[in-house]
C-alpha cells in the first residue's frame, strides 16, 4: 500500500499525472500528501511525511479527549486522553506511513464539532460547528473512503434533536448546510472521475474495481487472481 502511493506521489510530482487508471484502489488524498513532502524535501520526503503524521496524531489525541468529556466528563476524557497515548498500532499507523493518522486526524476532530454541535444551543455557533465537520469529513472521504457514507449518516441525529426543537423548516435547514458543503468538497475529485473513468465516481474506490463494474461480473481486481485459479484448477479436472 505504501510503495502503491509512494509511486503515485512520485509521478504526480515529476510527471504531473496520476498514474491511477485501472488499478487505483484508495482515494487520492495520500498520494497527494506525499507528493507534497517530496516536492519539500526531495529525497527526505518520506522524512518529512513522518514527522508531519507524528504531530497530526495530536490531533487524535486532543479530539479523543474532547468526544470524551463531551459525551461523558472530564474524568473519562482523561482517561481516553491515556488510552490513546498508550494505544501502540495507533502509534505504528503514525511512523509506518499509514494514511489512518492523516484520516483519523481529521475524522475525529469532525465527530468532535458534530457532538458539539449537538449540545450547543446557539444558532450562529451550532451553524460553524456543523459547516467545520462537513469540510473535515469531506477531506477525510479523500483519504479513506469509510467516511463517505458514515458523514451524511450522523447528520441523522441532528434532524431528530432540530425536529422536536423547532420542526421540519429548522430541520431541513440544519440538514442542508452541512450536506452541501459535503458534496462540495466531493465535486472536484468526482468530476476528474467522470472524465477519466466516464461515470462520476464519488470520491473513493476506483480503479479496475470500477472499470469492471463493482462486483457486478466478479471481475474485481482483488479476485481476479482467485477467479483465475479457480478456472485453471477446473481446466485440469
């Protein structure tokens, strides 16, 4: 996974093109990152990767203390503050080179500003909060394409609390704010897969998977090599 965008940084930075066509199984976000640092520091890209993923981890940690105070007290988002400290694969992720910190680095700073927004009651502060997690949640959907359904999905609870609080005009108008900004931050990436690949792919898992169909004739680049043994297991039967 790592050498897959390191080659991808690589030729995005020297060629100006991403190499994605046919085989391009994660979103954009990593490679583009890396190329970044490349373009910084040259041969010390990856240096420079890591160090930049090692302070982005604060942000997990600092946005796993507030989710903890803010669902609980302040008492168990300390201790959530020490558990993340002490919790090793996240500590892995961070100097392996994995696009989880980066993910996670602004993912949980989202869910942060949407449980925040939940508990505030003023109307100004509440709009800011939501409109911060839908730009995080959709630089995150560029990283790891998990977020791409869950972000819409935890807008749920906010119609249901602006619903008993103020009706169906209020809730429509909570809703739509942060569901626009989503698609916003969505729009250049799926136009770029419209053009590339003729159908406006939303964001995430491309690649041969797409170019066969998703599944639909289990042609997918990840069981091609089992489908292919499987024929000639039965050519020799």
């Amino acid at each position: 996974m790592l050498f897959r965008s390191v080659h991808l940084a690589l030729t995005l930075e020297r060629l100006g093109v991403l190499l994605d066509c046919y085989r391009y199984l994660w979103p954009p976000g990593y490679p583009a990152f890396l190329r970044v640092c490349f373009a910084l520091a040259d041969d010390g890209g990856l240096a420079l990767a890591r160090w930049i993923q090692v302070l982005a981890s604060l942000s997990i940690g600092a946005s796993t203390m507030v989710l903890g105070q803010r669902l609980f007290d302040r008492r168990v988002g300390l201790l959530a503050g020490v558990g993340w400290a002490l919790h090793l694969p996240l500590a892995a992720f961070t100097h392996l080179l994995w696009s989880e910190t980066l993910f996670l680095a602004l993912w949980l700073p989202a869910l942060a500003l949407l449980v925040g927004s939940l508990q505030e009651d003023a109307a100004r502060a509440r709009t800011l909060r939501l409109t911060g997690y839908a730009v995080l949640s959709g630089a995150a959907v560029h990283l790891k394409e998990s977020a791409l359904y869950l972000a819409p999905l935890l807008l749920v609870p906010l119609a249901l609390q602006e619903g008993r609080r103020a009706g169906l005009v209020a809730t429509i108008r909570a809703v739509t704010l942060p569901l626009l900004v989503f698609v916003t931050a969505l729009t250049p990436w799926t136009l770029r897969n419209l053009e590339v690949y003729g159908t406006p792919r939303l964001a995430s898992t491309l690649g041969e998977n797409a170019y066969n169909g998703l599944n639909a004739t289990h042609r997918n680049f990840d069981l091609i090599a089992a489908r292919i043994g499987l024929e000639i297991g039965r050519a020799h039967v």
